[in-house]
C-alpha cells in the first residue's frame, strides 16, 4: 500500500497558489524529508496527505483509493502543537484506548503510568507530545506524518521520541513524512527530501 498525491495544488480562498501540481509518492518503510520556508505550505499539505482537508486540485491516493478520514485510519499526523491536538476534558488513558496503543510504544516513548490520569493541562509540552506521538502509533498506522513532532522540545526528549518512532517505523515498515526547520535532523533520518517553495 502507498501513500500517492497526484498533481495536488492549493490556494486559501482568493490568495495566491501555496504550491501547483505537487507528486509525492511514499512507500511501505520510508522516510521522505519535507523542507521549506515558514509559510511555503507545509503544514497545509500535511493535511491534504492525511485527508484532513480537500485540495483544490489533484487527489490523495491510500492503496489506490481516494484517502479518506471515515473509519480505520492508516494515515496518522502529528502536529508542533500536542496542547492543540487532544481534547482537553479526556484523560490521557483515554487519549490511548481509543488509539489501541501497544505497551512496548508507551514504554519507549517514556510514557510514566501517573500520567495516564491527568488532563492534558496538567502535562507538559514534552510530556503531552509523547501522548499525541504513542496516540499516532495505533498499531493500523501505516503512514505517519510528523508536522515538526519535536521542535519545541529539548535534544534528550526529542531524540527518544525519534528513537521510538524509528523503531516502530522499521518493525512495521511505515513510511514517514518529516517535516522540519532542522536540515540536521533531516539529514539524519530521511531517505530523501522534498522541497517547497515560497
Ligand atoms: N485558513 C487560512 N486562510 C488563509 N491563509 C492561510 C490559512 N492557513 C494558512 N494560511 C497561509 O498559508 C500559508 C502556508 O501556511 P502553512 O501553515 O501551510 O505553512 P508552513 O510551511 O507549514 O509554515 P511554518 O514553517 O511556519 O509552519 C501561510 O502564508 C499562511 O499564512
Ligand atoms: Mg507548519
């Protein structure tokens, strides 16, 4: 099964284009860079991959059919900001039930047991992230697609989180969106990159 954008364009009501005519293609096991300016639509096409919103052309294909956010959902997407991503009257042991996390995932993500209580506004930002990144790491992901996953986070728990998520990448041949100012970390974890332009 893979991920496939076909000819995909955006604009935002009347404003200029984002990007016209984007092909990606992202395979069983691979990591794929996405690099580009602050405003030159990243997060905006990480949406259309995962299907949360409609381009105004072209189509996302999952295994060759039109992706769609009905149902089981093999493409999942992490955003920078965790505090926006989680409802904030669920307790994070909920947050996980309805994902259907392994243990192993929590244990390698540093997810401690009190946690699973709290509220997301009694968390940290770090602490937070690892719900969201254990949440897209449901053991149906396929596909995952991390907006800047750790970038407001120190080296220490950013590296842990990376580790975690390219051990389940590896065991379960995902492919990975990465998406990041940081042309290091990149480097490090992508097979190849893809650029967009402002
Ligand atoms: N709802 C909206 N209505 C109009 N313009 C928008 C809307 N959302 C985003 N934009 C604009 O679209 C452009 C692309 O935004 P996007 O968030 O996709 O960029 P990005 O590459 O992820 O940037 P960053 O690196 O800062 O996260 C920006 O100029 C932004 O101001
Ligand atoms: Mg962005």
């Amino acid at each position: 099964m893979q991920l496939e954008a076909k000819k995909l364009s955006y604009r935002y009501g009347c404003y200029p284009w984002l990007f016209r005519e984007v092909d990606f293609t992202l395979s069983p096991g691979e990591v794929v860079g996405l690099l580009g300016p602050s405003g030159s639509g990243k997060t905006t096409l990480c949406r259309i991959l995962a299907g949360y919103v409609k381009p105004a052309e072209g189509r996302v294909l999952l295994g060759g059919k039109p992706i769609t956010r009905k149902g089981y959902q093999p493409v999942q997407l992490v955003f920078q900001h965790p505090e926006k991503a989680l409802n904030p009257r669920w307790r994070m042991r909920k947050v996980l039930k309805e994902a259907e996390v392994e243990d192993s995932i929590l244990e390698a993500l540093g997810i401690q047991s009190e946690w699973l209580s709290h509220f997301p506004g009694e968390l940290s930002g770090g602490e937070l992230q690892r719900f969201c990144v254990a949440r897209a790491l449901g053991k149906g992901t396929r596909f995952l697609i991390a907006d800047e996953m750790t970038t407001m986070l120190d080296a220490i728990t950013q590296a842990q989180i990376w580790n975690a998520v390219l051990n389940a990448q590896k065991q379960r041949e995902m492919g990975i969106v990465v998406v990041s100012h940081e042309e290091k970390l990149v480097a490090r974890l992508c097979d190849r990159v893809m650029r967009l332009s402002r």
